[in-house]
C-alpha cells in the first residue's frame, strides 16, 4: 500500500545528503475505502451490540473513521500529515453530521407530503370540511402567507435598507452607535414577544381587529433587523475608490449612493432581503397571537381573520387525526418549497445582477 | 479653459493627526505639474485638497486657501459638488464602474449630473474616448463592461471618464502605479496630449516619468516618520533634476538620502 523511500547511500567524505523530498504517502483511494471499512465496522459492531439506534452506528462509524485515519496514516506518512488527514476528515465527518439531518428531514417531509399534495389540495380551502375526513386544501393559508410576508416586505425592505444606507455612508458617533445597538437588540427579539409587542399595541391599546397586516407588522419587526445588517455588510463590500471615482465626477453624494454605490451591490442587498423573507415565512407565533386563524378564504389582509402555512401546520397537527396530518405534512412541505424558490430567485437576482468582468 | 491654482499656508489634518504643513505654491495652467517625495510625505493628500476630496475622508479638514483664478476653493458658500466638477481627479488603481458598460463609465459623470440626451452623450463619449486614446480599440464594444478592459485600458477609460465632464483642471495620483511599461507609456504620450487643454497635477513615485512628463515639478519630503509633510521646493522640471536649489531634493532624486 505504502511506497517505500529511496534511500540514498552516503558518500563517503561527501556533504551529508539532503533528506528526500519524496515520503511514503497513502495512495489516493485510502480515505473513501478507509470510509466505508469504519461504516462497515460500526455497523457490524451495532448489529452485534445490539444498538437499535442507526445514529449510533454511524457516530461510531465515524469515531472509528477518525481513528484508523490517524493511525495509519501517522505510522505510513508521518505526524504532519496524519495531522492533515485528521483534520480533513473530522471536516468530512462534520459536513455529514450537518447535512444528515437537513436531507432526512427534507426527504420525510417529501415523502409524507406528496400524499395528498395536488392541484385540488393547492385550489381549496379548509371551509366546510369536516377535519376527521380527507379533503381541503390550502388555499386560504397560502393567500394568507403571501400577502402578510408580502406586507412585511414592503413595510421592512425600505426601512432595513435606509438605515443600512444612514449606518454605512453617513452614520458617524453617537447616533450610528445607538441605531447598531437596537439592530442588535432587534435581532434577538423572540417572535413571539414581536407578536405580543403588536398585540398590546395595535389590537388592545389602539382597538384594531384580528388581521393580516397586524401580523406583518410583527413579521416586519423580525425582519428589519436581517435586511439591516445584511445591507449593511454589502454595502461595506462596495470598494471606497468607486464612491471616491464618482465624488470626484462631481456627482452629488446622494446619486452616488443611488446611482453606483447601490448598483454595485444590488445583488447581495436583494439577496439579503430573500433570506430574510424566507426566514419570517416560516413564523407561527405571531400569526397565532394577532391573525388568528380560519378555515375560510380572506383575500384582504387589513380585515379580519387569516392563515398562513405555518399557521396551517401547526392547526392541522393539533387535530390529532390521520387526514390532518397528512395535511400537515403536505402543508410543510409547500413551505419549504416555497422558501427554496425564494432562495433560489435570489441567487439568480445576485448572479444577474452581480458585476460583470 | 485652463485655470491657474495657487494656494497659500494650506494645512491639512485627520483628525489630530496634521499631514501637511503650510504648503503654498502656483500650479501653471496649461502645464504639467509633477509632485515626487517619498512615501507618506503627504504628496496625495494636498492633491487630494486640491478638488476638496480630502474633506471625503472621515475626519479630513483643511486650513488656508487654494485659488482657482480668482475663487477661493475653500471660501464660504463655495459647493465642493461643483469644485470637483471643475478640477477633475484620476486614481492610483483604475477604477471603472463595474455596473457599468464603457460607454456608461465615460457618460456617468454627464447623466449623473443630469444631462441624458443621447445625441450629445454620443458626442461627448466619443470625443472623450478619443482624447484618452482608447476610441479606436473599444470602439466595437463600447456596450461591454468596463472591468473587461486590460488595466492601461480601464486607467485610459478613467482619463475618459474624468475629461468627459470639461474639467479646468485634471488631478493624477500615481496614475501609472499598477500599470506595465507600455501602457505607461500610452498614458505618458497622453499627458503630454492633454496639457494643451489642461491644467495637469501628477503625483508619481517614478523620477523618470516626473522628468518625461512634467514642466515643474514640486519635491516633499517631511523631517521623520509622523511629522507632518512639506514642500521642499517647487521648480522647473529641468531645474530640479539638474540643478536644484535644495542639499535634500537632490540627495532624494540622486538616490542619497539619510
């Protein structure tokens, strides 16, 4: 397995001959063989130990992986390469860690959810169904989602987006330092204390009803500090010489901003905004507080009870019977798709818009 | 078209910190002034004074006059929008938009500043790319981006940009710093074009291009690390490479110093 250095004989009399730069090194298919010895091995050992969770076979697949890495490749190549090896692979067995649970859950979630997903389940709502049975749709919660993210949209993209314009280009002292305090602040609110805030506020204080556009303000409160700070790093990317190369056009500061500083990072900004809608998209809590909930389909938002996805999901899983789970699953699983889209329409804006070489 | 600049005691500070001292001297118009020094000597930041640029940098103030003709640039009411509309400014790295399209970068200045017919856009695009020497290898492709040119191509298509607008007066700092041999030469052999249009201020750190290119050159240099910088003198180029009136400006170009 191990090439063996060519050791040179010394010369008598002659300079001591300089170490080869050759080394014994592990040939290239060591670690994928290596890989599937340890699976094998930590299965074996389960299958034997009688261990009837898969999870710990794999870790200690992955223990033992680790461990045979180093070993042999400390007593074939070296230190600093067993090192390397060791290193490489605790990489290796962390990215599978983390990518494990995202694909078990997608691929439950697909395959629990196309079971009543359809064109019927996407067109219909939850009026007058009768829970127990099969049936419905979501529509009413689809239509909820998109107009109280769509709401939140509008109310936290420009907000977002002028503070991260006032923090980066003119904020200097007190103020600025204020304003990246709260962002801070912000983002660290638990959503449903947002809900709350808006509960207290809107519908007890100032005797609003129930509606879509109460809850986008609290999805918008969520979401103001993710556009900000996003923002606000692209906007730090925009190199100071293109600012300083406009300036110098005798372009006012104002169009400098808006005519090359903001074109230039248009990409990362939109992007930004796409991620933080999809992380509100999935919200539950202040939908439950201030939106409510229904069965029924209410296309406008400023009035009156609505759904939404999440909203839908938990409801569905509270019924506690066959068919509401199965809604729920299919529910979950249009979420998800949706919030895929978004990022990928976003990384398509950001590829679009990104600066040509 | 061309004006004459002529500053007197000008200090500027960051902050605290104050790069350079009371410096005064009358740049010609029509004529080609090179500022040579050693690094950090401050040769950037009184160029930078010169179009109020400086005052961009956070905590950048300034102290004394700079006039253009008969304006103070630095006198009360007066707009730094429209003092860098007349005294324009070329970077030490090319910096092209890089939203934008060749034709873009050189008409940014005329449609940022509000002017969007596209019959004198056309002409002035034209007529400035050919002023910088670069009509006729872009003009195929004026809808490319800018970033695609080569670097002497991008700095010959920032010359374009910075003369679209008619300024009196064209600041250089290090213009051919990033740039090889020949495209050095091409941006020399325009200089050399421009100063019958232009008044001219370059700021290099190669002694031979100050010699090619320059009618006057200034010397700066400053006593030790942190003091602030100086004019060490200010002369025909010819002069100062020859013959200079100051021991340290001619220890500096000789190479001799400490």
């Amino acid at each position: 397995m191990s090439q063996t250095a060519v050791a040179d004989a010394p010369v008598e009399g002659a300079a001591p001959p300089l170490p080869s730069l050759k080394q014994p090194r592990l040939p290239r298919w060591a670690p994928f063989v290596l890989a599937l010895v340890s699976a094998a091995l930590g299965s074996g050992i389960g299958v034997v130990a009688g261990l009837d969770s898969r999870i710990q076979w794999g870790l200690i697949a992955a223990v033992l992986y680790l461990g045979i890495t180093a070993v042999l490749a400390g007593s074939v190549e070296g230190t600093r390469q067993a090192k390397d090896r060791l290193a490489t692979s605790a990489i290796w067995v962390c990215f599978l860690l983390a990518v494990v649970p995202l694909a078990s859950l997608l691929w439950e979630t697909a395959a629990r959810g196309v079971k009543v997903l359809d064109g019927y389940f996407l067109t219909h709502s939850m009026s007058g169904v009768i829970t127990m049975e099969p049936g419905g749709g979501i529509y009413h919660a689809l239509i909820g989602t998109l107009e109280q993210v769509g709401l939140a949209t509008l109310i936290a993209a420009p907000i977002g987006l002028l503070t991260a314009i006032y923090l980066v280009e003119y904020g200097r002292g007190r103020l600025a330092k204020a304003v990246t305090f709260f962002v801070d602040v912000m983002t660290g609110i638990p959503s449903i204390v947002a809900g709350l805030f808006i509960l207290s506020f809107w519908i007890i204080i100032l005797g609003f009803g129930y509606s879509g556009f109460a809850g986008a303000m609290a999805l918008a409160i969520l979401m103001m500090p993710i556009v900000v700070r996003s923002t606000e790093e692209m906007l730090k990317l925009v190199p100071n010489e293109l600012r300083e190369a406009s300036l110098a056009l005798g372009v006012p500061k104002w169009k400098t901003i808006l005519k090359v500083v903001l074109p230039t990072a248009v990409g990362g900004i939109t992007t930004g905004i796409m991620l933080a809608v999809a992380r509100i998209a999935g919200e539950s809590a202040p939908i439950l507080l201030l939106v409510f909930g229904s069965a029924e389909i209410n296309n406008n938002p400023f009035e009156g009870a609505q759904s939404s996805l999440p909203y839908y999901i938990y409801e569905q899983w509270a019924l506690g019977n066959e068919p509401s789970y199965d809604r729920a699953w299919a529910a979950a699983l249009v979420l998800i798709a949706f919030v895929m889209i978004l990022n990928l329409v976003a990384r398509g804006i950001a590829r679009w818009k990104a600066p040509k070489h | 078209m061309a004006k004459r600049i002529d500053v007197s005691g000008l200090t500027a500070y960051y902050g605290n910190f104050r790069a350079i001292d009371d410096i005064s001297m009358t740049v010609e118009p029509r004529s080609v002034t090179a500022f040579i020094g050693p690094s950090g000597c401050g040769k950037s930041t009184f160029l930078r004074t010169l179009n109020r640029m400086h005052e961009v940098t956070a905590g950048g103030r300034v102290e004394g006059k700079v006039m253009l003709d008969d304006e103070d640039l630095y006198g009360p009411g007066v707009d730094p929008v429209s003092v860098r509309r007349t005294i324009g400014m070329v970077f030490q790295r090319p910096n092209p938009f890089p939203t934008m399209s060749i034709y873009d970068n050189v008409a940014a200045g005329l449609r940022l500043n509000g002017e969007h017919r596209k019959k004198d856009l056309d002409e002035v695009v034209e007529r400035s790319l050919k002023g910088a020497n670069l009509w006729n290898e872009v003009k195929d492709r004026l809808n490319r981006p800018g970033s695609g040119l080569s670097g002497g191509q991008q700095q010959r298509l920032c010359i374009a940009r910075a003369i679209a607008v008619e300024p009196q007066v064209l600041l250089m700092d290090e213009p051919c710093s990033a740039l090889d041999p020949i495209s050095t030469l091409a941006i020399e052999d325009l200089i050399g074009e421009l100063k019958s249009r232009f008044t001219i201020v370059i700021v290099t750190h190669n002694m031979q291009q100050a010699a090619r290119v320059s009618d006057r050159t200034a010397f700066f240099n400053l006593a030790e690390v942190g003091a602030p910088g100086k004019l060490v003198e200010i002369d025909d180029t010819e002069r100062i490479f020859s013959n200079p009136s100051v021991q340290a400006t001619e220890d500096y170009i000789s190479g001799r110093f400490g």
